[in-house]
C-alpha cells in the first residue's frame, strides 16, 4: 500500500558535467531527471536487468549519404510508399546486375 510517507531521499555523487547533461537529456524528453531516476531505480528493482544504449555518432560519409536522400525526398525522386506486397513485387523485379570485378 503506498502512502505519502513512503518515500525515501537518495543521495548520490557524480561528476557535474554528468549531471548536467543527464539534466539537458531529460529536459529534451520533457520528464525530469528525478523521474527518469526514479524509473531507472524501479525497473532494476523488477528484473534486475540494466540496459545501456551507446549511439554512434554520424559519420562524415553517413551524413552525405542522409543529405542525398533528403534531397532527393524534396525533388519527389524516390519509389513509393508501398504496402509490404507492393514492395516485394518492386523488389523482386529490379533486374540484378552483377558487379563487375576488375
């Protein structure tokens, strides 16, 4: 049964930047940092499990290749959209030419 008194103040020390930006992240995902924390504490709790997510950054070559595709979105010189069967069709028919090694 919770009830008002239930709670608990935890104290932790961590570096400032670290919370800093674990601040900024949280306020871009609208939920506050002690909410997330709090979410965070509960889950292990649950499962005893801990999931980290490292992304990579973009690289130079990727952000060229995104760059090509949005422009070529804003031209309209892109295929679809499809449903899953249309894609499959459009896929099935593209012919194969194999690539030529020298």
């Amino acid at each position: 049964m919770n009830t008002i008194n239930d709670t608990t103040i935890l104290s932790l020390k961590t570096k400032k930047q670290v919370k800093e930006l674990a601040q900024m992240r949280a306020k871009q995902l609208g939920i506050p940092l002690g909410t997330l924390v709090n979410a965070f504490l509960r889950n292990l709790g649950q499962t005893g499990e801990i999931h980290f997510t490292i992304s990579e950054p973009i690289t130079p070559k990727m952000a060229k290749i995104i760059e090509e595709m949005r422009a070529e979105v804003a031209k309209g010189d892109t295929y679809g959209p499809y449903t899953i069967d249309e894609a499959e069709d459009f896929l099935n028919n593209i012919p194969y030419e194999p690539e030529h090694k020298n």
